[in-house]
C-alpha cells in the first residue's frame, strides 16, 4: 500500500500556507484475525535528499517479504 503526505504550516511573516515537507509511506499490511495491521513502514521524505525514495519504482522490485 502507498499513502502520499504533505506537512503544511503558516511560520512565515505573512502566515501564508506553505509546503514544508513532503512524501510517501510505503506499508505492507497483513490481516491477523480478521483485522489489518501495519507490518512494516518505510517512510520516504521527498524533501531531505538523506531520507528520498530511490528513482526505481519500490513497486517493481521483490523485496522478498
């Protein structure tokens, strides 16, 4: 499953809305007893360079889970 995220705040002088971080989630879920539940979460932060997602599509590749 992916989930796309947006962080917006109003701490400039003008209290303008602005875009300050940005991303997606990519969740693997599985269902225990008739409920899903998160099984592992990596969180891509598209806007500091150290936590981006790689180029690839993560979709593509088998990540042997």
């Amino acid at each position: 499953m992916r989930a796309y995220w947006f962080e917006i705040h109003n701490r400039n002088a003008g209290r303008t809305p602005q875009v300050a971080g940005y991303g997606h989630y990519d969740d693997e879920l599985r269902k225990v007893d008739g409920e899903w539940l998160f099984a592992f979460r990596r969180i891509n932060t598209e806007a500091i360079e150290s936590r981006a997602a790689a180029m690839e599509n993560p979709g593509w590749l088998d990540v042997g889970r």
